[in-house]
C-alpha cells in the first residue's frame, strides 16, 4: 500500500515538471528571410555586358532596364532590345519611369518616349541637345519630375514646365519657345554643365529635396514643388551644402525607413552615411 501511495506522489509530480517544463518552451516559428533563399534568385544573362544603369517597372508588368546602348524589356517570357539599330532611342539610358502607360527614358542626350510600340524622341534633336538628363521620379500628385544639367522639367497632363536658374532660362527658351518657365534662385545651382541631379526626393506634401552632384560636392536643394507650380515662383527655399558639419559629397542616393529616419549616402570613397 505504501509502494502503491509512492508510485501515485511521484506520477502527479513528474506530471506537474512536465507541464513547467512544456509552459517554458512554446513553439516559436521561423520566418525565413526570402532575400536569403538563393532559389529566388535568378540570373539574367541576357543583361550581361550590356551595363545596366537603371530599372523600372510599368503597368503591363513588364521590367524595362537602361543600358548603354539602349533600352531591354522582360515581359516575364519574351525579351525586346532597342538601340539605334531598330528604335530612335537615344542613350546611354539613365532613368526610365512610367507616366501612365507611357514610358519616357532619359539619357545625357535628351528624352524619348515608348508609345504605340515604337520609341521616338520627346523633342527634336537641337532641343534635345539641351537636356542631359541623370535622374526621373514619377511624382505623387501623378507628375513627373526630370532633373537635368540645366535644371528640372515638370510634366503633367502633356504640359511642360521648366524650372532653373535665370541665366538657364535664357539659353532653354532660344529652343524651347512655347513651354512655360519658373526661375529658381540664383544659389549656386545648375552653375555649369557638371551639374548632375543624383536623386528626387519627396520628403514631405509640401517639401521636395533635389540631391545634386557639382564637380566634387553635393548639394540638397529643397522647396515646395506644388507652392511653386501653382505661383509660378519660387518664394521660399534652402541649400544644404552639410549635413550635421559633414560636407555633402557627390553620388547622393536618400532613402526613408519604416521607422520614419532618412539615411543619404554618397558614392565617394571617403563620406560616410548621413541620417
């Protein structure tokens, strides 16, 4: 009787360890970063030696990459090239964006657009001539913004609006007769052609940043786009040559993360990362 009462306390207590020791060890699922899955991954060689220098996608779903020499699309099945050969594209091809259907590429030669098919210059050859384009942002309000040697063009609705300095606008409207003109102020931007625009940021409704490379430093140029397009004025605005009592340098690139901190970088060697 007694072995039989033993048997029974230490039944209950092992009975109890094992429920602390289950409580203890609750299942814990592993989400495995899909970045890390070398299967995702795919190799493109029909990119290879063609120098890739920017990627977009439009609304067919179609990737559409600027190369050197042209323009590839990847339907997800098929691949189409465009260089001088078949298209009227003009290269290198340093921004694509897609403005409704429309796709426009912009290389240091001016600006083409894809439609019906076909690729064809967004202005003629002489104005073109004008437009080294480095950077296009497809806006919220549905515009698009180019950043070019001499200043920014702002397109919407088939309508185009030039913003630059003064002394910019001079020489843009001996080619550019009918569109519309919005001076920005005289601060040292777009002084030569070694003005190079790295990236569009909307850094908020009412404040839009132009990350700008010039010769070895780099700017922040930033204003309220819309107060600007609505007043045909720039009233109010400001450059940033530093950040924090670091000296901007060229190549920025900017990007906000989830929790709402804003990190540039820049491609010279010797800058570190800003936030």
């Amino acid at each position: 009787m007694l072995n039989r009462l033993l048997a029974i306390v230490i039944l209950f207590s092992l009975s109890g360890s094992c429920n602390k020791l289950y409580s203890q060890h609750a299942y814990k699922p592993v989400v495995s970063d899909p970045l890390l899955e070398p299967w995702r991954w795919k190799l493109m060689p029909e990119l290879r030696g063609k120098g890739v220098r920017c990627i977009e996608s439009s609304k067919d779903g179609s990737i559409w990459f600027g190369v050197d020499k042209g323009i590839c699309r990847y339907d997800g099945i098929s691949w189409d090239f465009y260089d001088t050969t078949n298209s009227k594209i003009v290269f290198p091809v340093n921004s694509i964006v897609d403005n409704n259907g429309f796709i426009i590429a912009g290389s240091e030669k001016g600006l083409s657009i894809f439609h019906n098919r076909k690729w064809k210059a967004l202005f003629s050859k002489e104005k073109n001539s004008l437009l080294a384009v480095s950077c296009m942002k497809k806006l919220s309000d549905g515009a698009v913004l180019v950043g070019f040697s001499k200043g920014l063009i702002y397109i919407k609705n088939d309508k185009y609006t030039f913003l630059a300095p003064e002394r910019n606008i001079k020489t843009l409207k001996k080619k550019f007769v009918t569109e519309e003109f919005i001076a920005l102020p005289d601060n040292y931007l777009f002084e030569n052609n070694s003005s190079k625009v790295d990236e569009i940021f909307e850094y908020s409704q009412d404040e839009l940043w132009i990350l700008m490379s010039q010769s070895t430093r780099g700017k922040i140029f930033k204003f309220n786009l819309n107060k600007a397009i609505e007043d045909k004025s720039v009233a109010k605005s400001e450059v940033l040559f530093d950040l924090s009592g670091n000296k901007l340098y060229r190549g920025l690139k900017v990007i906000r993360t989830k929790d709402n901190k804003t990190w540039i970088i820049s491609s010279y060697h010797r800058s570190g990362i800003f936030t």
